[in-house]
C-alpha cells in the first residue's frame, strides 16, 4: 500500500473511533496516529486529513447530503461516512487531484466497506467532482 494511502486509512480509524467515542481527546489521537504510521510527514498528513475534516465538518456535511440521492450524512454507514468526508477535505480544500482523491476513497470503500460501499462513494464523489470541474470552467470563462 502506498504511503500516503496508508496515513488516509490510519485517518480513516482516527475519524471511526473519534465517532464511536466523542470524547477522544487530541493528545490520545496523536499516539494513535504515530503510533500507526511512525514516520513524520506521514503523521502530519493524516492529521491535516483528520484536522480538516473536524474543521470544516458542516460544510463537507451540507455538500454530500446535496449530492447524496436519498440518503443524508447521518443515515449512511459510519464508514462511509468518515471516507466521504476525507475524501470531500481533500477535494475541497487541499492540492490533491480531485480523481486522486476519488480513487483513494473507492480503496478504502472497498477494504473497510460493504459490497455496496464502492459505488456509493465512487457516486457521491463522482458528482462532487463533476460540479468542481464545472465551476473551474466556469470561473475560467
């Protein structure tokens, strides 16, 4: 697995422990990721990933339940969920290219996922991507 791939997975368990317990605490969620990942730019980037989502939470929320058909953030499975989410950080607010972020977040559907996890991130995301390219076009215009 690549690295980076790994530190998004490792994010993956911060954000499902951070759902299931509330209460974690920072501190804790850092050993947890050195712990795992055990190199530092590996660590920082999945705790930029982790920090992101936290942070801009309501906002990636809004965006997938306007792109989720039937299903609102809330409802889906909390694995789902936390891939989204990341994988929405990434598209929103960081260089990653936006098929880069896509495809990593079908891995992770695939591996911690149902059967039908992949396709519903890869459809949720696929139109993410879509409304982003339109507004880079459009903005270019």
């Amino acid at each position: 697995m690549p690295r980076r791939s790994r530190a998004r997975e490792v994010a993956l368990q911060a954000l499902y422990q951070r759902e299931v317990n509330p209460d974690t605490i920072a501190e804790n969620q850092e050993r947890f990721l050195t712990a795992r990942l055990r190199s530092p730019p590996l660590v920082a980037f999945s705790k930029s990933l982790l920090e992101g989502v936290i942070r801009y939470r309501e906002e990636i929320d809004a965006l997938l339940d306007a792109r989720s058909e039937n299903w609102r953030v809330a409802r889906m499975a909390s694995t789902d969920r936390a891939i989204l989410r990341i994988a929405a950080f990434e598209l929103l607010h960081t260089d990653v290219p936006g098929a880069v972020a896509v495809d990593e977040a079908i891995e992770l559907a695939k591996r911690y996922g149902t059967d039908a996890s992949s396709k519903f991130v890869a459809g949720i995301l696929g139109r993410m991507l879509a409304d982003r390219t339109v507004a880079a076009e459009s903005a270019g215009t």
